[in-house]
C-alpha cells in the first residue's frame, strides 16, 4: 500500500481528517480571496455600482463552469479509488485522461462566456446601470478559463493522492499576486472591473502552471507524462459517470441561485451590492465548512476502493461532526460582526449594509445546515454513488427553491428579500434529512460485503 493510501486507510482517523482538512480550508479561503480582493478594491475605488456589476456575474458564472468542474470531481474520485484499491493503471490513465478533458472543457466554456454573456445577464434581469461593467467582467472572465479548469482538475488529483499543501501554496502565490494585479489595474490604471477580472485570469494562469508541474515531478502513480495524455474512452466514461452529476447538481444549485440573483436583482442595484458583499463574506465559511466535504469523498473514496467500509462510518461521523462546529461557530461569528465586516466591502451605502446583514441574519447563521448536507454528499460521491445526491439535492434543493420563488414569492404580502432568504435553511434541512436515508441504505448493503 503506497504511503497516501496508508495515510487514508490505517489507524486513527479523527486527527488525520482534521490535518487534512485544515490546508483545504485555507485552500478554499485564499480562492475566495481572489473574488474579495476583487469587491473590497472596486468598492473603495470604483463605487457600489461595479461591487453590484462584479456581483451580478457570480451565479451565472457558477452555473456555467460549474458543470465542467463536476468532472474533475470524478477524477478525483476515481483517482482516489484506484489509490486505494492500488491501481496503478487506473490511476495513470485517469491522470493522463483528466488533462485534455480539462483543456477541452475550458475552451467550450470561454466560447460560450464571449459570445452569450451579456444575453446571460440580460435574462437574470441585471440592473441597466451596472450591465455594461458586468458584461465586460464576465467575458474577460472566461478568456482564463482553460487555466481554471487545468487547475482545478490538477488540485482535484493531488488531493485525492493526498498531497493537500501544494495546492495551497500554489494558490497563496497565485493569491498575492491578484491583490498585486488589483492594486495596479484598478488603483493605478484606473481599468475598475476590467482590471479585476484580468488579474484574476493571469494569477489563475500561474496556479495553473504551477499545478502542473507538481504533478510532472510526482514519484508514485500520479505523475504526470505529458508525452501520455490522451483520453482513455473507459476513464473519461468514468469520470463522466461520477463527475457529470456532481456538475448537473452543481448547476442545478447554480440555476436556482440565478432565480434567487434574479429576484434579488428586481430590488434594485442597492440590495444587488448588499446581497453580493453578505454572499462573499458567507463564501468564508462555506469554504470551511465545504473542506470537510472534500475531505470526506477522499477518505471514502480510498477506503471504499480498499474495501475498509467499516471505517467509512467513522469517516462520515467524524466529518458531520467537525462541520457542524465549524459552521456554527464561524457563521454566527460572521453575523455578529456582520456590519463590520461589510463595511470593509461597501462604503458608500447604509441601505446596502442593511440587506447585507438582513441576508446573514437567515443564512449565515444556519449555514452548518449546508454543511451536514455537503458532507453526506460527499461521502456518497466518494463511494461512487454520485447520481443519487444529485438526484436527491436536485429536488430537495434546487427544485424546491424555483417552486418557492414561483409561488410562494409570488405573493404579494411575502414579496420581501426575507422570503427569498427563508427558504436556504428550508432546503437544506429537507435535502440533508433524505441523504441521511440513502447513506443508511447503502451502508446496509456493504455490512453484508464485510
């Protein structure tokens, strides 16, 4: 057994989950520094209008990648698996599969950025004054997002391998110099949210390249021979099989947030700015809460792929333990202090922060909801059940969502921004609660295996 699947699959697990799941946080809080650098400098230099333009853009920019990303969740997984089930063919040729299907991907995404962005926008009913900056920030956008995906499907590996700390260092580089690029395009050039997006898409490019030579110098089986990328028709089955419902589920989650953005937005750009700085400042503790996701489908996948289902009962006990106290903690934290902390974001709008703070009140504080449903998600999609929580998210979540905004509002008396916010907590709990029963049952099935 090589040593990261030792390190998933042999002794204790509650301090092995936590240690693991500490630079994924930090991983995932740095990547969210990106989209804040972008906001707080915009806010302090250009105005609220391009905080709400940048704003704007984050659920259909969601919507769209999120589908591409999904597959490099099934790369991971499969790379997981094959770790622990000591593949080294499999792991070689999900590797070597993964990459041209990134770059593939990400050039399908740019094409479909450039050419429909402001038809996006223009359909979630995005204010006049601020579309024309949106516009502009999403199509540069997308011109970066064959290093996005080249990225994410190469951190996706290594994680997977059990290598957590490289692709925190390669996004704390990254992460300064976007800052750096901020400063100077938009303080210096005066390019407002143009020059966000294009730090974003060249500090994205460095990440990218520095993922990839991680992998070329790797000494197991997940190193990485450029000579050998082709795509492997079996793999890519593979990773579509579990990667394409973790991406539909993710762009379900996307489209019921785009009705939710869309509903939001029909309150004027105001209550655009303050719904997008509350959204990014509960993107913290989302990012905290969803390491324990990840951690969970990475310890479930080696572990199912070593036969050791005995442990992934404690995997998922331990993991919908931590992310409760994590969410519980930082989210009401966030709330507490969440005047402060949005007026890092908005400086010239007491209204703004008031629909900030009316957002955290319902959904920052009951974020460790999304969190045990994220976990059970990810303990599914790590024994390579990925169609069953999307299924089950799809309906809890998503379809819920779009029949609430539909209907209930619709309703004259409860068409308030406290509606749409209601129902977040809502969902969560009716989507975790059928997870729960579908982990039950499969867990039931493999006892037999033991």
């Amino acid at each position: 057994m090589n040593k990261s699947a030792a390190y998933m699959c042999e002794g204790p697990l509650t301090k092995k989950i936590i240690l693991y799941a500490i630079p994924v946080v930090l991983t995932g809080i740095l990547q969210l520094l990106f989209n804040a650098a972008d906001l707080v400098i915009v806010g302090r230099f250009s105005g609220s209008l391009s905080v709400a333009a940048v704003g704007a853009t984050g659920s259909i920019i969601n919507l769209i990648v999120t589908l591409f990303i999904g597959l490099s969740v099934g790369a991971g997984v499969l790379v997981a698996q094959g770790i622990g089930a000591g593949s080294y063919e499999d792991v070689h040729d999900t590797v070597h599969t993964a990459f041209p299907a990134a770059v593939i991907g990400g050039l399908i995404l740019t094409a479909v950025g450039l050419s429909c962005a402001r038809l996006f926008l223009t359909w979630m009913g995005t204010q006049p004054d601020v579309l024309d900056k949106s516009v502009s920030y999403m199509q540069i956008y997308f011109c970066g997002m064959t290093v996005s995906m080249i990225y994410n499907f190469g951190a996706s590996i290594l994680r997977a391998a059990g290598d957590i700390r490289s692709p925190l260092l390669f996004l704390s580089i990254a992460g300064v110099l976007n800052v750096l690029l901020n400063v100077l395009f938009v303080v210096a050039f005066k390019m407002d949210v143009a020059g966000v997006a294009l730090a974003t898409v060249i500090s994205q490019a460095v990440s990218a390249v520095l993922v990839v030579i991680a992998l070329m110098r790797r000494d197991d089986m997940c190193r990485l021979f450029l000579r050998d990328m082709r795509i492997s028709k079996k793999h890519l089955a593979g990773m579509i099989r579990i990667g394409l419902p973790a991406g539909i589920q993710g762009a379900m989650f996307s489209i019921s947030n785009v009705l939710i953005q869309s509903s939001v937005n029909s309150f004027g750009s105001v209550a655009m700015s303050g719904n997008a700085a509350a959204g990014n400042i509960e993107g913290f503790v989302y990012m905290s809460m969803n390491a324990f996701q990840q951690t969970a489908t990475n310890f479930t996948g080696q572990n199912y792929g070593a036969k050791l289902y005995h442990r992934i009962r404690r995997i998922t006990r331990i993991c919908l333990v931590c992310v409760t106290v994590v969410g519980l903690t930082l989210g009401n934290a966030a709330y507490l202090f969440s005047r402060q902390l949005l007026g890092i974001y908005i400086t010239d709008s007491a209204e703004a922060i008031k629909i900030g703070i009316l957002r955290m009140s319902f959904i920052s504080t009951l974020y460790f909801l999304d969190g045990v449903m994220e976990v059970m998600t990810g303990v599914l999609r790590g024994m390579g059940r990925s169609a069953m929580p999307m299924a089950v998210t799809v309906l809890g979540v998503c379809v819920f969502r779009v029949v609430w905004i539909l209907t209930v509002f619709r309703i004259p008396e409860y068409h308030t921004l406290s509606t749409v916010y209601v129902s977040y907590p809502i969902s969560w709990i009716m989507t975790f609660a059928v997870e729960v029963i579908a982990y039950l049952v499969i867990m039931r099935k493999l006892k037999r295996k033991e």
